[in-house]
C-alpha cells in the first residue's frame, strides 16, 4: 500500500512541476512583446494542455472509463472554440469602437 502511495505522489509532484513550468513559460509569452493574434493562441494552447493535465491527474480522470472522459472534456473543448472565436474577433475588430 505504501509503495502505491509513494508513486502517486511522485506523479502529482512531476504534474505540478510541469504545471508550473508551463504557467513559467504563458507570463514570459505574455511579456514577451509578440503580436498579439499569436500570443493569444499560444496562452489558449497552453491553458488547454495544463486543463487536461488537471483533469486526468488530479480529477482522476486517468482511471476512469473513456466515457467519463469524454463527457469531461466536451465542455473544455467548446469552452475553448468559443474563447478562440472571441479572441479572434477582438484581434480583427477596429479598436476605434472601444
């Protein structure tokens, strides 16, 4: 049991490592000066990896069924289309209106 115990918590710690890294590497991104239309994917990109590395580790997703699986990730994904079409619009909208 203790083994068991032992290699769950060196899986969460190297999530959270990567998890942290990953938020290292959206504040350079985001400070970095790029355009802005690349920026925005990008920080979408990485904010989806790190929500799907929360959801299989951490809400245990990893062990269930596929099913289960899917129904969790339908929303994220129609969560993430409708951030990336309003990101798109702002990017393309005349900044005179605002």
């Amino acid at each position: 049991m203790e083994h068991t115990e032992t290699n769950h918590t060196k899986t969460y710690l190297k999530i959270f490592g990567a998890l942290a890294v990953l938020t290292i590497i959206e504040v350079i991104i985001s400070q970095s000066g790029m355009p802005q239309t690349p920026m925005v994917v990008l920080l979408i990109a990485f904010a989806l990896v790190k929500a799907g590395l929360v959801a299989l580790y951490f809400m245990h997703l990893h062990y269930d069924a596929k099913f289960l699986s899917i129904i969790a990730y339908a929303p994220l994904v129609v969560a993430s289309i409708l951030i990336f079409m309003l990101a798109m619009e702002w990017t393309f909208q005349p900044h005179w209106l605002f």
